[in-house]
C-alpha cells in the first residue's frame, strides 16, 4: 500500500510539474547561437564562431570583445552588457565561444543587431492579431493570453526561455527540451510562453 501512495505521488508530482509548464532543460554545453532569457528579463548570448588561431590568440579576441562590452556601458550604465567568456570549443577546436550577459533586452537590441522584445502579451497588443499567430490560437484562449510571457524577436539563434512555449509562429522550431530554434523563421518570430 505504501508503495502504491509513493508512486501515486510521484505520479502527481510528474503531472503538476508538465502541466504548470516549468522551464527548459539548457544544456550543460552549449554549442549553437543561443539567447537563454531569465525569469528577471536578464539575457545570456552564447555566440560560436568560426576560430582561427594562426590570426589571432583568444585574449586579444577577449581583450576587442571587452573592450566593446565596457564602451556600450559608458554610454548606456555600468554592467549592462557584460563578457562573460572567450573560450575554444572543446568539442571543436576550430570555433570559438562567446558569452554576454545583458541586464535586459532593451541593452540587447541596443547593443547588437537584432532585437528582443521581452514582457507580457498585454504589453503587446497588436501581436493577438496578428495573421501569423490566428492559426494556432483559439478564439476563447485570447483573454487568457494577455497574462501570458512573449517573446518577439527577429534574432536567429536558439531561445531558452524561463517557461514552456504555448505558442509559436510558423517556422519556429521547438525541440524537445523546450527550446524555441528561430534560425529557420523569415522575419520576426513571436514566442507565446505558458506563463
């Protein structure tokens, strides 16, 4: 009977777990253009790049890439966009591996080419209508959303967003840990999240 209870609950747990739609799984080692988003609003960039040592050594890479971090500071506030790493790849000593932390996504648009817009769907009222995202989206289920966390971005990269994706436009690709590949989209892609 004790045994019967243990798995019952486990069982729960399991189900409480999938359906309130918790985060991803991120991978130990990343290892393809990717945006982690946390809870906060504050972003990782991991960039992987092609690394040729006969040009150049990891610190000078290091040292332009700091140097570029400090000077957008300057300008915009102290530790808003901050290196975090220069490294070559273990798993390929042929590419490099760049990390960012930003203090919102503001500071990432600002401080690279793309843009992330990151907040709730009320603060984005216009993307409810929105022809790409009608299809998948139940006419009862709007109201619902306004609540909901969202994502906008025309970045190509991987997204690890802090909540399961409810709903996505077409072309972006969820993979099984819940991550949100928006490389294949053309143009902006819309990211709805479970909360």
């Amino acid at each position: 009977m004790e045994k019967a209870i243990k798995r019952c609950m486990e069982f729960l747990l399991a189900a409480i777990i999938f359906f309130t739609g918790c985060g991803v799984r991120i991978p130990d080692v990343i290892v393809q253009d990717s945006v982690i988003i946390n809870r906060d609003g504050t972003l990782s960039e991991y960039i992987i790049e092609p690394f040729d040592r006969d040009r150049y050594e990891v610190a000078e890479l290091y040292a332009m890439a700091d140097k570029e971090a400090r000077e957008y500071c300057n300008d915009h506030g102290q530790d808003r966009v901050k290196l975090q790493t220069v490294e070559i790849m273990e798993q390929d000593p042929s590419q490099v591996r760049v990390v960012f932390t930003y203090i919102s996504p503001k500071d990432y648009s600002a401080y690279n080419e793309g843009e992330i817009l990151y907040g709730q769907v009320k603060d984005y009222p216009d993307v409810i209508s929105d022809s790409r995202f009608q299809a998948g989206v139940l006419p009862d289920e709007k109201e619902k959303l306004l609540e909901k966390h969202i994502l906008i971005t025309d970045v190509k990269a991987v997204f690890y967003c802090p909540w399961q994706v409810k709903y996505a436009s077409t072309g972006v690709v969820i993979d099984e840990n819940g991550s949100a590949d928006t490389r294949g989209c053309e143009g902006t892609a819309i990211i709805i999240l479970g909360k």
